[in-house]
C-alpha cells in the first residue's frame, strides 16, 4: 500500500496528473456532508487530506475482516506513511497512531530517508 501511495501522490508515476487532480480536489459534496470526521469533508475521487494540522497529506483509510489502515502521503515533503492494524473496533485504532507518527516526522528532516527508486 505504501509504494502504491508513494507512486500515486508522491512520485505522480501512477495516475496521469489531470486524474490525481480530481483525487485530491475535495468534492461540493464532500463539503456539504454532515460527517462525524472533518477530514472526510475533503473527500475527492477516493482519497482526502488526512490530518488537517500536520501539514497537506493525501490518502484513505478503511476497514476490512479485522484489519484497520490509514494510508496517506505528503506531496510536498515526498513520504508516505501507512499504519496497518489487526483489530477489529468501533472506532478507527489506526488514525490514532498515524496521526502521532506523522506529528513525530512533522518536523524531521527526512531528506534521501527512504526514497523511492
């Protein structure tokens, strides 16, 4: 999921960039909707911005057969982060633990760190 992200939204070798456009240009709707998580008011074409106050990511997160994911990328600083949890809660435990791991790198220098070939 990470290199998927990365390739998407960091490197733009994935999707032409008029298409990552309308991915990461929230919706009228998206803005309008009365939702319980602010961050789903960016909602675009199956992504959002994650993380309003730790700068501009991009990414999803979801849910399946015990399993929770926050999967996001920040363009500007290129890193992707992705938090996989094996858990099954009412609330989403991954976004927890994506949000301190992204307020930790925050201000980190992370030049050449991990870089994508």
């Amino acid at each position: 999921m990470g290199l998927f992200l990365d390739g998407l939204f960091v490197r733009r070798s994935v999707l032409r960039p008029e298409t990552v456009e309308l991915m990461t240009a929230g919706s009228a709707q998206a803005a309008a909707a009365d939702v319980p998580d602010p961050d789903l008011t960016t909602y675009g074409l199956g992504a959002y911005r994650i993380g309003a106050d730790l700068g501009v990511w991009h990414g999803h997160r979801g849910s399946y057969a015990g399993f929770a994911t926050v999967g996001a990328s920040d363009e500007g600083r290129g890193i992707t982060l992705v938090v996989l949890a094996n858990v099954w809660a009412t609330e989403h435990p991954g976004r927890a633990v994506w949000s301190a791991l992204a307020g930790a790198l925050r201000d980190e220098d992370l030049t050449g760190v991990g870089a994508a070939g």
